[in-house]
C-alpha cells in the first residue's frame, strides 16, 4: 500500500505474533473483538453527521436572517459591525461542522472494519472447532492430542485469528488518534483548516481503517480463505472502498481482478492507484488549475487511449496532450492539450459524446470522473457550467464518495464532508459522476 | 437603523439558539452509548473525551448566539427611542463578544 501521507504505513510492516503487542499499546483482546458492537460507532456517526447539519443549518440561518437583514436594515459603522459579528458566528458553526464531518468518517470506518474483522474472527473460530481444535479464551489455537486434523488447518486457524486482532488493534490504534487530533480541533477557529485539514486527515483515515481490515502481508492461501469466507456485503464493501489495496492480495480470486479492473477501455485499478500515488505530485501541474488535466493524467496512465484526429493528431474535439517539452511555461501556452484534457467543462461533455455515460451518485463506482456542476447563482461560474473534476478513489460503506484531486491537492477527500461547505461558500452543486468509455 | 428589522433579526437568533440547545444533548448522548457498548477499545475513551469538548464547544457557541440575537433586540428597542444611546450599549457588548 502506497500512501504518500499513509497514517498507518509503518503499522502494516510489523507482524508480530499475537503475545507480542507492536505498538507499544495495549491490544484489543480476543473477548473484546468477540463481543464488539461495532453497529454503536455507527449509530453514534449517525448523530454526529446529524449535529453537522444542525450546525451547517445553524450558519445559513444566521447568514440570512441575521447578517442580511442587518446589513440591509443598518447601514452604520455599529451596523457594520455587527454584520461582522454575525458572519464569524456563522463561520464558527461551520468550522464546527467541518471538524464533526471528521469525527463522522472515523466512526463510520470504525463501523465499516470492525464489523468485518469480528466476522472473519468467529469464522475462524469456527473454522479451528470444525477440526477438532480447540480456541481458549485468548484465542489460541491448539489440537488435541491424537488430532488427526491435517496442520495446515491449525496454521491456517491461527493464522486469521491473529491477523483479526493484529488489524483490530492497529483500527483501535489509528481511530483513538484519529479522535484525540479531532477533540484536540475543537480550538481551532479557521474554517478552512477544519475542513481542509482536520477533516482532510480523517476522510483519509476512514479509507485506510477499512484497508486494515485487509488481511495486508498473509499468504495467499490464507488470503483465499479469508475471501471466501466473507460474507458477500462484506466483499462488496471491500471492492468498492479499498479497490487498489484489494487487487494486490495475493489469493484473491482472478474472477474478482478482472472485475475490479472494468471494461471501460481503461484500468480502473490504475486509474484509482495513479490518483493516489500522485495526489500531492505537483510535476504535471503546468496550469492556474490542474483538476481536469489531473483527471486526464489518470485516466491516460490505466490505459485510456487519447482521441486523435486522422492523421494521429491533436484536434479541438479530440482528448490528447501532444508532445511534452517539460518546460511548463511552455507546455501550458503551445495549445499541445485539447480543451477536454484540461478543462472540467468540456471533459464531462467529451466523455458524455464519445461513449461514456452519466452514473448516480449512488452507483458510484473507483474510477469513474466527479464534477461539480453550478446548480444556483452565486459560484465561481455561471448557472449550469462544471467548474471542478476528480477522480473518484473509494466509495465507503456510509455511501460517502471519496475522491483525490489537484489544485488544491486532495487525497480520498470525502463528498459528505465537504459539499455542505462548498455549497454555503460557492452555491448549490449538482455533482456528476461519469463513466468514461473507450468508444473511439 | 430599522429598529422593526432589527429586532426580528435577533428575535430569529434567539429561537435559532433555543432550538439548537435543546437538540444538542440528545444527539451527543449516544457516543456514550457507543463507548461503553466497547469496552476495553481505546476508540471508547477517546470518543468519550471528543464528546465531552465538543458538547461545551457547541453550548458556548450557542449561548454566544443568544447572546448577540439579545444585543441586537435590546439594541434595537434602544435604538428606537435614542438611536445613539442604543449604538453605544450595542458596541460595548460587541468589545465582549467572543466569536
């Protein structure tokens, strides 16, 4: 797993056997695993995500019924004072929002990977009691004496049962930080920050919490068995959230790569791993703003072949980047880059008119295109224009899309979290997802 | 000034700021409910903890709400009457507000 800021990176080298704890930190133990709820973390995400939108209500309110009617109704320098008094009141609601969507994805994935994990473990258990072997209350395996259970299922046994509380533990680990930084964010009175950064960091760690609950470093043999005995909401969880980290197990089934990979002309694989790798990878960023050709970059490094005209050259209603001089000064001004490489408006409409199609938010799947299209007056483009693209990298199981972008730079950045501020900030959105198809 | 204006201004606020309270607690109640539903989880304490800042971030900020909703009413009944007495009495809550 390559993460340029991975939060966990250094806890997916280690695996100790399970009485030698990694971290310096107390392990989540074989009853607690057993007997976790983890539908509870859910449920409290639930409230918190709903004390969001109370805050972000909370800000519109006061920007129309408190900083308007002031600013139209007293026009003095008091007046205007107090105009401003409201507005930092409604930014403070804001930033509140922007810290909770935080605490929201950290629960959800906490949700989100533990209830698998707990599952894999009383599968596990039940796979070692199936042979005749019998789990203490620590969970270690043992065969009695005489078993005639072949050893390969002991290993096998013990093997998911440790790696379902070697993942448990690293989660604990990675949540308790994530929450500590969270409660610690409650000082913090800059609305951006909390969003961009506060937030940032936890929409990310939701995505890398359910990549933990991989069984990241097993044999291919245990990875098989782990597979097959999730149960299928599980693995469809799984495809959609942590595609990349999925595909690179040893022992997952061909069947399931392929499926992962797409048949839309390009690799969707690649596609998710390239946004990923190169999130914070500014060489390619030659404009004001890189968004589409970001989009491009990663679609034309899965695969997707660039549109030419006849004479395998670069045209108007094409989507290529001609030859690369490295000069940016030079490359962003000597018309090499058709307008659907560079510019969210026309890729959408390019994708759209050469085979792609529109999916719902909902069906949305890693690799396909989000843009955010000017749904009321007030934004940064006309009504009507898409003014932003990204590339979707994961779609956690709260139904959240994640998405990795440039200009700023993003990294599994999520929707939930971030629309209701965009939306107070820029006006009404209508998000897009597209699915680009090869048809030329 | 319009004082009529004005007032309902911070008449909003204050109704904003009643609601709010009363819907904060209830929400905040169930990470509780999570956190001793998994004990022996270091996310439980420190969702607990998270819980605990949050609610007191959020009571301060809505108490700030009906206190500046009650600036703009009182001011603006002052305003009616002696518009620069109610201007001043406005500033100085403004010098103190915490937002």
């Amino acid at each position: 797993m390559i993460r340029p800021a991975g939060l966990l990176a250094a806890c997916c080298q280690a695996r100790n056997p399970w009485w030698q704890p990694a971290y310096g930190a107390v392990m989540v133990s074989f009853e607690n695993l057993l007997a976790a709820r983890p539908d509870e973390w859910g449920r409290a995400a639930d409230t918190w995500a709903a004390l969001a939108r109370e805050s972000e209500d909370a800000a519109n309110g006061i920007f129309e019924r408190g900083s308007a009617k002031v600013a139209e109704n007293w026009t003095d320098q008091v007046g205007a004072e107090a105009g401003a008094k409201l507005d930092a009141l409604a930014n403070s609601y804001l930033t509140a929002a922007g810290t909770m969507h935080g605490v929201v994805s950290i629960l959800y994935g906490l949700d989100d990977s533990i209830g698998p994990i707990r599952r894999s473990l009383e599968s596990a258990v039940d796979y070692a009691r199936r042979n005749g072997f019998t789990v203490d209350a620590d969970g270690r395996v043992t065969a009695p004496a005489g078993s005639t259970a072949p050893p390969e299922a002991l290993r096998e046994a013990d093997a998911l049962i440790r790696e379902a509380l070697d993942s448990a533990t690293r989660i604990d680990v990675e949540a308790r930080t994530q929450l500590d930084e969270l409660a610690a964010a409650v000082f913090n009175a800059d609305r951006d920050w909390a969003v961009d950064h506060v937030q940032g960091n936890a929409s990310r760690a939701q995505v890398e919490l359910l990549a933990e609950a991989l069984p990241t470093g097993q044999d291919p043999a245990t990875v098989a068995a782990w597979w097959n005995a999730l149960p299928p909401q599980d693995r469809a969880a799984f495809e959609r959230a942590v595609p990349v980290e999925l595909y690179d197990l040893p022992g997952l089934p061909e069947d399931v790569k392929r499926r992962l990979e797409g048949d839309d002309g390009y690799n969707r694989i690649e596609a998710v791993r390239w946004a990923q790798q190169n999130a914070f990878n500014r060489d390619i960023d030659i404009f004001d703003n890189n968004c589409a050709n970001f989009v491009s970059y990663a679609l034309s490094n899965a695969g997707l072949a660039p549109k030419l005209d006849d004479f395998g050259g670069a045209y108007q209603d094409g989507w290529s980047q001609g030859a690369q001089t490295g000069w940016d000064w030079l490359d962003a001004r000597d018309y090499t880059h058709t307008p659907a490489w560079t510019v969210s408006d026309r890729q959408r409409d390019f994708f759209l008119d050469n085979g792609g199609s529109e999916i719902p938010l909902s069906g949305a799947q890693p690799g396909d295109v989000i843009y955010w299209e000017q749904a009321a007056p007030g934004g940064p483009i006309a009504e009507g224009g898409v003014h932003h693209a990204a590339v979707v990298t994961s779609v956690t199981p709260d139904g959240d899309v994640h998405y990795t972008q440039h200009t700023a730079s993003r990294l599994d950045a999520s929707l939930d979290g971030r629309l209701p501020t965009n939306e107070v900030v820029e006006g009404d959105q209508r998000v897009v997802i597209v699915r680009p198809r090869q048809s030329w | 000034m319009r004082p009529e204006q004005v007032a309902t201004a911070g008449d909003d606020l204050r109704t904003l700021a009643d609601e709010a309270k009363q819907k904060l607690a209830s929400l905040f109640h169930l990470s509780d409910v999570a956190a001793q539903a998994n004990p022996g989880w270091l996310a439980a304490a420190s969702l607990s903890n998270c819980r605990t800042v949050w609610e007191q971030r959020m009571r301060e900020t809505v108490d700030s709400t009906a206190t500046l909703g009650e600036a703009l009413t009182v001011s603006a009944g002052d305003a009616a009457n002696a518009d620069a007495e109610g201007a001043d009495r406005l500033t100085t809550v403004l010098d103190t507000f915490g937002t």
